[in-house]
C-alpha cells in the first residue's frame, strides 16, 4: 500500500501510485487494478489473465475481480441490447460452451438476447451468418453499418459546421484556457495526433474510427490533455449528431484551424464512423495482441516495424531524442525517417508536416510532477495536472517540453524552417522547468507567452534540430526557408495524405470538398463501358478448362490469392484492379504457380477483349472452380477494372503463409485484419481439400479430396499433426497439414468452427458461400457505408432483408409447384435451392429461409396448398393493398406470411403504408 512506482516514459521520468481504496467505490479500483497491471505495476500481473481490462491485481485480488465483472456486465448489457433474438441464438451459445464462461454470450445479463462482441474482454466477433441481425449485409463493415449515417452525412450543412468550429477556437473555456486566445494549434495537435497513429504494416490506426476518444489510445502519453480538446469540441457533435462523427469533426476542425490561420488545405474526405470502443486499437500498444503482433516492450528506445511508432505510446518519436538522449540529433532524425515510413511517408513529407506542424503553438511541461493520472486509471478527472492549478496556461503538461517554436504561433509561417537553417540551436541547450532538455537559437528571438502576460525565447526540440544536422533533412528544410509556398503545397499534400490514408480509395469519400483523386488512393481506371454477357463467359472457362479437376482448383487459387489481399483496415487490397497479374504480388512466394492459371484464363480473356477484365475474368473463374468442386452456387457481380501496375500491393503480403513455424497469434491478427469472421475464415480453408492450394507445401490428401467435404475438418481435428520442419504430417506420415489446417486442431477457438461444420455440411457450404462473395465483393466501395454489390450480395443474406419474387412461379417453376412455400418443406439446404431462372431461395424466399421469421402455415396447411406466397406474387397488376390483405383460409392476411418483390419494385408488405389502414391496425411484424 502506497509503494511508489518510478517509470521513465519518453525520456522523463513520472511519479504513479497505487492505493488499493479503502471504500468500494468501483471507478477508486478500476483505477487501482489499472495501476497494478504490469506496466503501471505496483503487484506482478497474475499469470493467465485473459486480457488487460481483466486484469487481476497481486494485490486485492477479489475487489479487482469484482470491478471487472461489474464492468463487463454493464458493457455485455450495453452491447446486448443492440440485437434481438433468433432462434439460430441457441446453437451460437452452444457453440461457445466450450470457452470461458466470462466470454461467453450467456453471461450477459439479458439471457433472451445474443451478445456478440465484447471489448471489454478482447473477444473478437465470430459469428456464423445466419447469427447476423436481420438485415445485416454480407459485406464486413468496420464498424458495423449505422442506420441513416449516410443520409444525415449528404443532409450536413458543411458551411455551418465549420462557421461553429470557427467560433469554438476562439471562444476561451474556463476548464482549458486557450493558449495565446486561440485553440487552433490545439486541436491542429488533436487532429494529429487522431490521424498519425496509421501505419502500413497492417492498415491499423488513423482517424476513421475516432478511437483516440476510448482507451487504450486516450491513455497513451503522447495524447495528454487531448480530453480536453474533445470536450470543447462537444457542442458541436451533439448539435449535428449522426451526420458529423467524431472522426471528421477531428479533423475538419484540423483543417478549419490551418486555414483560420492563414495554412493551406487540399480538401477535406468525410465519411469517418465512429467505433464504440479501441477493438481495433488493440496491437497498437499497450497490449498482449500488441506484443505478440507487432512487438515493442515498454523501455525500449528505437521498436522496429511493424510497430508503427519507435517508442510504446507514442505517436512517432521522441521528441528528446533516441530514449531521451538530447544530443543524439542524427539518431532522433533516424528515428523520424523510420517512423514516418512506416505511414508511408518519404523525407519530403516528413520535413514538411514537422514544419507545417510546429509553425503553430506550443508545447507545455510547467513542473516535473507530471500530468497526473491517465484517463484509463481516472475517467472522472483524467490528467488534471500535478502543476499549480493544473490547468491554468503557466501551470499546464501536454507534451513535458516547455517551447514555443515561432514569433507567430497563432499564424502560418515558414519561420520555423528559416530559424533552424539561419542559426546553431546545437550550442545553446536549456533544461526545462519539467527537467527537458530543449535548444535555444542564441538569438534574441522572442514568442509571446501563451498567457499574453510577457514574452519568451523560442525553442526547439531535438527532433526540431536534427531535421538540420541530417544531411539528407537539411536541403529540403533550406528550400522550405527560402520558398514558403514549396512549403504551402508540400505541407497541404502531406497534410491530406495523412488525415486520409486510413480512409482508403477515393470512392469512399463524401462531402463537397473532397479532392482530386491522389496517388496514395491507388486509383483505378473506369470498368468497361460495356461489360461482357457473363453467361456466355461463364461457358467459355467451362470450356477452356477442366472446372473440375486440377484446373478448377487452380482457377479458386488465383481468385483466393486476388481477393485475400483485402484489409478491412484502411480498405487496402481485394480483387478489383487484379494487382496479382503484377508486381509485387506476382513476385510473392505464396503466389508461386499461379502463372498457369492466368494462362487457363488467357483464351477467355483475348476472346472478349476490352469487355472482360482481367479482375471480373479472375473472380468468375474462382466461383466456377468453387462450385465445380461441390460448393454452392455462388452469386456473381461483374464491373471490376484492371490497374496497370502493382503500385497499390505494398505492404498487402501475408504474414503467414502455411509453414509449420507460422505464429498462430500472427494468423488470428490476418484473420481479424480480413474483415471475415472467425467461422467464415475456417469455413475458407476447407478449400484446401479441393486440391494443390500451395505452392510449395502438400494440402489435404484424406477421403474425399478434391472436393469440398466435411472431411477435411474430420481429418484436421482427429490428426495428432507433428512438426517435420516446413509443415505438419500425421504420425504415419500419410496426410499433410499447412499451420492453417492444423491450428485446426491446436487452437480452441478455430477448432469450435471446424467441429460445427465437421457434423454439419450444409452449414459448412452455406458459410463458404457467404464468405467466399464477402471476400470477392469486399472492394467494391460505394461510400464508407455501402457496397456495389450489395443487392447481388443479398442473395446470400439471411434475414428479411429481401422480398419475395416472382421468379419462382414465372418460369416454369409454376409447374411443378416450386414456389416459397416448396422451398420451406426442406429442413437443410432449402436456402440454396435455384429457380428456373437460378435465382436463389435465400432471395426469392427469406421468410422460408431466414430463422426469426418463417412462412405461415396457414399458407399451405389449412385449405390454402395452391395459394402460397408465389400466388400472392403472382397478382403483379393488383393494387398492392389489395395484395397485402388477401386472406388464406384461416383468414391470415398475405402481410403476415409473404413479403414481396415485383420487377424491380421492392413494395413490401412491411411496416409501411400499404397495410397502415387497415381496421384492425395490422402492420408488418
């Protein structure tokens, strides 16, 4: 009790307690266990805590449990309450039995209701489709899709937001007093330091999201004092609500303060959803996935990528120098050459956004107490400041280092570049009131105080300087000095580029400012003007290529190999463009052998030229090998486009590639990073099973190979594989396993999947289908919220989500009685069934197909087996009230039993007008 804990972080060196609470008051341990979790440690971390936010103190162990449970049941309630049951609930539950009872969807405190994602305890969503909310699209989203978001951004009044945000930076608040009456280099910082958490390794980071408002990213060192950025920023959110995220507010009020003082800005890409929780900061740091994924330990002075920053819980670097070491200005500008590459920025940028940057404000560090504690240990008084009042102008710690860079901090300049080439800040060091070490021209060069009381000299960080001793930073920063609009197009770009690389292609952009398309936005061409008749291609690879046999697994190789490139990320990779045909994915070692694929393909491709792309060629072919192999039918959405070079494949080749030395914490983070479910990545490897689907490494060999069958997972799960140096054999040497197959077995969580559609085949294809079109559509952006594919993607959607055709009676179904009510006598696999015309049940049909709502009995049991829902589709020319109302025997209305789709013209028998005068009062459930 009260053992002081010294910790050096950033070159500093901070003071934390940890006082186990004398009362029960949950926020006093929340913030106790918090402080004892290792890194703050006052108590060892108990061995075998799952998860940081379970933590288990050494100290107190029962009051830490008892604030963790009490967390995580409010937030499971919380989560809870945004879905509503469905029968398909009880065989998810049954499916997590197996695991811990604290992850489990069964301890949520709303037993009716299914919890599917859990931050808290870092439980990722591994949901099988059918467990979706009606509703729900094929298509991942990242976060899941807000209804109405889209419409209320196209609603926004741009002109006024920014008129408020304007008003907001020079409006002083009590709480946070503005430094020199202006908060624009505030929240310039805020912007930031919400953008430059994106790195290239793995997409992770950036503003799209706004997870600097949640922990782990609001604790980190690097954003002290941000909290209160955000709280000035509050009016504004809840006046414009669900148009205006958290996300683009951040940094429309970036760019607003830049332009209000005088910078340049190239545009602004809205479209920004906000996340609920840091889920996807999580391998930033400081965290278990973090290590495993992207190592960097605590104390170390230069992390390698893929860690994004040099030190844990910075942005990029130092500012002190290379773990504090201030006179160290070539390895503090190493540092910021590695770190600013690894968000994919060159020398150029890198100058010119520290320059751009520190044009503007300050840094504080008024005393060597510190902030006080994080958000993370104290959410009801984060950061109050352990200096005088704590949060007066003179008394105030954000960055530790007491420095103003220019005589204009309020104003846009090329000052900061033009000192730092003029005069020698290397001889004139001065020990700050924090105990920093910052660099002083030697000039009489004054910048007002950020209270207006006087006058100060101005300073520079190590950083600062090593931008001039760096023989390579030198030239660009004396161009900068002496043409300050080199500097003006320099900095806008890079500004741009560095509040938007997370957002991925330009088609994902919304709002009225946004740009041309640039090149980190790896653009594509239009698609063809005319695209080809897909039948007929179809036919032509069917001819061209033996679909099922060794051909068709190839043909699902390259389609697997072009797709998976995706991230969910920052939108990067996926099949449109088909970078596969180029390098650097044509040069991968898993891409190996592919070549002859594409020479499969070459006949189709030359037959219909210019109408055909190559990517289109690519994904048609793998559904055909897919479905040639036993799988499903697979919907098809054409309308891709070639890219000309392998430009936009950086950084996209997997980090696992089957070799028994893969890391399964390195497997799950691609899995996560895919956008696809735990259950639909399994039911993706049961493609191994149709053939030789690695180039240099044997796949499954069992019964039934070549086809796609539950015995690969049988085969998986009951293997004792070991280890033979590349890859895993059984004990007889027999049958063969890449690392994916056999953590099959190993790992719990994978293995619960591979079990369900071991005993189930249907639920095995059904999932394939799904994740198969997720992963060939993925790319395919019409905004941030929406696909192009989506209404082909519906097909395999559950839920009531599309509406009854006529299809099913319209050609030559009639006959034989194939309508909805058909289709819902099968127990199994009635989803899947076609049309004449191929149209899928699961579209035609969903009341027969999806599992919360079913077709009436009443339809075709009780007098009415001629009347089903085909029959009321049938009536295309009657009113649709009409329609709607018409009763079967029993006197069910069609409204209850059938919801509909004529031509084009989705008029469902739903909770609209249609049936809202009836007497009764009967709307759609």
């Amino acid at each position: 009790r009260g053992q002081r804990v010294p910790s050096q972080v950033e070159g500093r060196i901070t003071n934390r307690w940890c006082f186990p609470p004398r009362d029960q008051n949950p926020f006093r341990w929340r913030s106790f266990c918090r402080c004892c979790w290792g890194r703050r440690g006052c108590a060892p971390r108990t061995a075998g805590a799952p998860s940081r936010d379970r933590a288990r103190c050494g100290v107190e162990t029962r009051h830490c449990r008892r604030v963790a449970d009490l967390e995580f049941s409010l937030r499971c309630d919380m989560l809870c309450s945004r879905f509503s049951p469905r029968r398909s609930e009880q065989r998810e539950l049954a499916l997590h039995s197996s695991l811990p009872k604290f992850v489990r969807p069964d301890t949520c405190r709303r037993a009716d209701v299914f919890c599917t994602h859990y931050s808290l305890v870092s439980v990722r969503r591994s949901l099988f489709p059918g467990a979706m909310p009606a509703g729900h699209p094929v298509v991942a989203r990242r976060p899941p899709e807000t209804p109405g978001y889209r419409e209320a951004v196209e609603a926004l009044d741009w002109d006024a937001v920014k008129a408020d945000i304007r008003d907001s930076l020079t409006t002083s608040q009590d709480f946070w007093p503005a430094d020199f009456g202006h908060y624009g280099p505030f929240m310039i910082r805020l912007a930031w330091h919400c953008a430059g958490s994106y790195r290239e390794s793995d997409g992770l980071g950036g503003c799209d999201g706004a997870r600097n408002r949640v922990d782990p990213e609001r604790s980190w060192v690097d954003n002290i004092q941000l909290d209160k950025a955000r709280r000035i920023l509050r009016p504004i959110k809840l006046k414009y609500g669900l148009g205006l995220s958290w996300g683009d507010l951040i940094i429309l009020t970036g760019n607003t303060a830049i332009e209000m003082m005088g910078g340049p800005i190239v545009g602004f890409c809205a479209g920004r959803v906000d996340e609920p929780d840091g889920f996807w900061s999580e391998e930033l740091g400081t965290s278990e996935q973090q290590q495993e994924v992207a190592p960097c330990a605590e104390g170390e002075t230069f992390c390698e990528g893929p860690f994004g920053a040099t030190q844990m819980e910075l942005i990029y670097i130092n500012p002190g120098g290379p773990g504090g070491n201030s006179t160290d200005f070539l390895g503090a500008a190493e540092h910021a050459r590695s770190s600013f590459e690894r968000m994919g920025m060159n020398d150029s940028e890198t100058a010119a956004l520290i320059a751009g940057g520190h044009a503007f404000g300050k840094g504080h560090g008024a005393c060597p107490d510190g902030p006080g504690l994080s958000p993370a240990e104290d959410p009801v008084n984060p950061w109050p400041g352990l200096c005088g009042s704590g949060n007066g102008i003179a008394d105030r710690w954000t960055s530790g280092f007491e420095a103003t860079w220019t005589e204009t901090p309020t104003n846009w300049s090329n000052l900061y570049a033009q000192y730092l080439t003029t005069f020698d800040f290397t001889q004139h060091p001065h020990v700050g009131p924090a105990g920093q070490t910052v660099y002083r021209s030697g000039e009489e060069i004054l910048a007002p105080l950020a209270d207006g009381t006087g006058t100060e000299p101005i300073s520079m960080y190590t950083t600062d300087v090593a931008l001039v001793v760096d023989p390579d930073y030198r030239p660009i920063m004396e161009e900068f000095a002496s043409d300050i609009t080199v500097l003006n197009t320099a900095f806008s770009e890079a500004w741009y580029k560095l509040t938007t690389r997370d957002m991925g292609p330009i088609t994902r952009c919304l709002g009225p400012d946004v740009p041309d398309v640039r090149d980190f936005q790896f653009p594509l061409p239009d698609p063809p003007a005319e695209l080809a008749d897909f039948d007929a291609v179809e036919a032509s690879i069917k001819a061209a290529a033996d679909v099922a046999g060794a051909d068709g697994a190839a043909l699902v190789r390259l389609a697997l190999r072009s797709a998976s490139t995706f991230r969910i990320t920052d939108y990067r990779g996926g099949a449109d463009g088909a970078r596969i045909l180029h390098s650097p994915e044509s040069d991968w070692d898993i891409n190996a052998g592919l070549a002859d694929a594409v020479a499969l393909l070459q006949p189709v491709k030359d037959e219909y030229g210019d109408s055909l792309s190559w990517a289109d060629l690519i994904v048609l072919a793998g559904n055909v090998g897919l479905e040639a192999h036993g799988g499903n039918d697979v919907p098809f959405c054409g309308g891709r486009t070639d890219a000309s070079d392998g430009e936009g494949s950086a950084n996209l080749e997997p980090r696992a590639m089957g070799y028994s030395n893969d890391s399964l914490p390195i497997i799950k983070h691609m899995i996560k990073i895919s956008g696809l479910t735990d259950a639909e990545y399994v039911a993706l490897l049961g493609t191994n099973a149709i053939g030789q689907m690695h180039p240099t490494l044997a796949t499954y060999n069992g019964e039934s190979s070549n086809m796609l069958t539950t015995d690969y997972f049988t085969t998986a799960l009951a293997t004792a594989w070991e280890d033979n140096g590349d890859q895993f054999v059984s004990p007889d040497g027999t049958l063969y396993a890449t690392s994916f197959d056999a953590y099959l077995r190993f790992d719990e969580e994978l293995g619960t999947f591979a079990e369900h559609f071991a005993d189930d085949e249907a639920e095995f294809k059904k999932t394939l289908a799904t994740a198969w079109t997720k992963l060939m559509t993925a790319d395919r952006y019409d905004g941030p919220d929406r696909n192009i594919c989506a209404d082909v993607n519906a097909e395999l959607t559950e839920g009531c989500v599309c509406s009854d055709s006529a299809t099913w009676v319209s050609k030559g179904d009639d006959a034989v009685g194939k309508d909805c009510a058909w289709v819902a006598n099968f127990p199994t696999g009635r989803c899947t069934n076609r049309g004449a015309d191929k149209t899928f049940a699961a579209y035609s049909c969903p009341l027969a197909c999806g599992t919360d709502c079913v077709d009436s009995a009443t339809w075709h049991r009780a007098g009415d087996t001629t009347k089903g829902c085909g029959w009321v589709s049938e009536l295309a020319d009657q009113d649709s009230n009409v329609r709607c109302n018409r009763l079967s025997a029993d006197g069910v209305p069609a409204s209850e039993a059938c919801i509909f789709s004529v031509s084009a013209i989705r008029d469902r028998c739903a909770s609209s007008d249609l049936v809202a005068g009836r007497s009764d009062g009967l709307r759609f459930r």
